[in-house]
C-alpha cells in the first residue's frame, strides 16, 4: 500500500514536472475575452459607450471622492466666524495625536509661528514676514484654527493641500496645546 502511494506521487510530481515543458502552440478558450482583451480609450478621445460620446466623465453628482472629506464652511469671512463658534475637533485628544500634530507643525508651521506659538519664528526674524500673530493675543477655537490651516488667512495661505484632513485636526490639537502653554 505503501508502494502505491509512493508511486502515484511520483507519477503527480513526473506529470506535473513535465506539463512545464510542453509546446502547446493552440491557445486555450477564453470564456470573456473582452475581459482577457479590454479596449483602451484615451481620455480625450471619443468613446461610444457613452451618450455624449466622450471618455472623460464628471463625477456623478452627490458623490464624494474617495478619501475626501466634505468642509462645508465657505472662504469668507463669515465661514470663518461660523467655524469659530461651531466646528468642533472629531478627534480624541491623545498622545499619538499631539505627536503627529507637533511633527507636522515643525513640518509646515514653525518656520513662521515659532516653537512656542509665539510667532517669532525664522522667517519673521529674518523679516521675510511681518505680522504673524501670537496666539495668545487672538480669540482663536479649533474650529478657527482648522478654518486657517484650511483657507489661509490674511499673509497665511493654506495648507490643506500639503495636510491631510486627520493631519489639519492633529495640528489644530497641537496649536491649542501650544495656546494653552503661552496663556499660562
């Protein structure tokens, strides 16, 4: 029985071993081969499988895209006093967070704001930028802050194309540590 056994795998591995260097010259079936074989379009270039006879497509209306979150406080001075009072940070505070939220202010905002918030940071010493503000001298929430980080402000321009939103929120958490520091 033992023999058996031991001659049937010998056979499986000699079969299978020796599929490896078979010339098979007549292709096998393909069951969808528009699936195997896709027809390409550039994206400029007229399509048929669309009414408007165009590849590129606008997003379809309502949707989000992916990885994108909604902001829904306009770049207005309104926006602004809106997001003072009411938008609220959805994350826990914690240490992972404050770490990042330092990491990426060193990042992005230190070279203008300084280590402390204090805004003296390099370039203001060297007077590439006047007027950046304390920010214990501005009545200044998480909602402010995540709407500067967001729009810009003033001399400020945005960031939100360098931060991810989860970034924005770490950074405000982390400029409200500083705030809170100078307050003292």
């Amino acid at each position: 029985m033992k023999n058996i056994l031991k001659i049937t795998i010998a056979l499986a591995f000699l079969f299978t071993l020796s599929s490896c260097w078979l010339d098979n010259t007549k292709p096998n079936y393909q069951y969808m081969p528009d699936m195997y074989k896709s027809v390409g379009y550039d994206t400029y270039s007229a399509n048929p499988n669309f009414s408007d006879g165009r590849t590129s497509q606008p997003p379809v209306e309502g949707t989000i895209s992916r990885g994108k979150v909604p902001y829904d406080y306009a770049d207005t001075t309104e926006g602004y006093d809106d997001a003072l009072l009411n938008l609220k940070n959805p994350l826990e505070v914690n240490e992972a967070n404050l770490v990042n939220g330092k990491a990426m202010f060193t990042i992005y905002c230190i070279s203008c704001h300084g280590t402390a918030g204090a805004g003296d940071g390099e370039l203001v010493k060297r007077d590439k930028f006047l007027g950046v503000p304390n920010y214990k001298d501005r009545p200044i929430t998480e909602g402010s802050i995540y709407h500067v980080i967001m729009y810009g402000r003033n001399l400020m321009g945005s960031h939100s194309g360098q931060l991810t939103d989860k970034e924005r929120w770490q950074v405000t958490m982390y400029v409200q540590q500083l705030r809170n520091e100078l307050l003292k």
